[in-house]
C-alpha cells in the first residue's frame, strides 16, 4: 500500500507551463472584462458634521473614493470566489505533498501559507459582509490593510525561512564542536 501512495510521476514541464499560462489568461480576461464593462470612477461621499464656522455656515467633509459606475459588488465577490478556489486547489496539492522526501519537502512552508491566505481571506469576507455598518472609506481602508498583511505575511512565510540556516546544515556543521 505505501509504494501505491508513494509513486514515481513524471511532470511534463509543458503542460505546467500551459495550465500556469491557462490560469493567468482567465485572470486577464476576467480583468479586462471588470474593467472595460464596469470601469473605476472617482466617487465623492459628502458628510455633514453639525457644527458651523464663526460665518454661521455648515462644515461638509468630502470622501474621495474608487467605485465602478454599476456600484455592483458582483465582480467583487467572483474575485472572493475565485480566490477561494485556488486555496482550495492549493489546499489539496499541500496535504498531497505530505509524502515528499524532506530534501524537495516545502509543504510546511505552503501549508502555513495557505492557513495564513484562508485567515486573510476570511477577514475580507467579514469585511466585505459588514459593509452595510462601516462607511465607504473605512471599508477601503481596512481591506487595504489586510491585502497588504496578507502580502508581507506571504514573503515573510514562505522566504524568511530560505535564507535561515535549517537546523539539519547547523548540526552538520557544528558536528563535534565543544560547545
């Protein structure tokens, strides 16, 4: 039963670059689609605070923000979706790669950066579901904030621990050293 789950493949180094191609042709026709459909425009939010100026007038702050013409959030959540599924996909391929020899071995690493993705991508579906309670800006602000954890998280995860030395090298290299 272990050589059944442990065989040998071959990769075609051809098909991976058709599928990676495939994946990245989807995401740019999808995009130009969103955008040539539905482009950005600027959105001006007014808010009226209350109080006056010594002229007796009424201070009005303005909101600058991107929003599209249809102000749909259809394109929004098939972007949420098709994250998902590609963490799902991932998802599968890591626990997949749990038998792989330690030398090849990095399913640690993408296992911890695929939890890390699913943690950032359930922040954002809070977010994006709690709109309706939080004004326009605090909205765009706060998934900012988390695209851009989720990005850092990402490097620091998956390439802050290349470029520390693995305990096994520091064992090789301190072998009978006095300590």
């Amino acid at each position: 039963m272990l050589q059944k789950k442990l065989q040998r493949i071959t990769l075609v180094r051809s098909n991976l670059f058709k599928t990676v191609f495939a994946i990245c042709v989807i995401a740019i026709v999808y995009l130009s689609l969103w955008t040539g459909l539905d482009p950005i425009q600027r959105t001006d939010e007014f808010f009226i605070q209350g109080s006056k100026t010594l002229q007796g007038k009424t201070i009005v702050n303005v909101a600058y923000y991107c929003n599209t013409k249809s102000k749909s959030p259809v394109w929004y959540n098939i972007t949420l979706v098709w994250r998902a599924v590609l963490l799902f996909v991932a998802t599968i391929l890591s626990v997949q790669m749990r038998g792989v020899r330690k030398d090849f071995d990095e399913s640690t690493a993408l296992t911890v950066l695929i939890y890390s993705h699913c943690g950032f991508l359930l922040v954002i579906f809070v977010i994006t579901y709690l709109k309706e309670s939080l004004d326009s800006e605090l909205l765009d602000y706060s998934r900012s904030i988390v695209y851009t954890l989720d990005a850092l998280a990402a490097v620091a995860i998956y390439f802050v621990p290349k470029f520390l030395p693995s305990k096994d090298k520091w064992d090789e290299n301190n072998f009978g050293q006095e300590s």
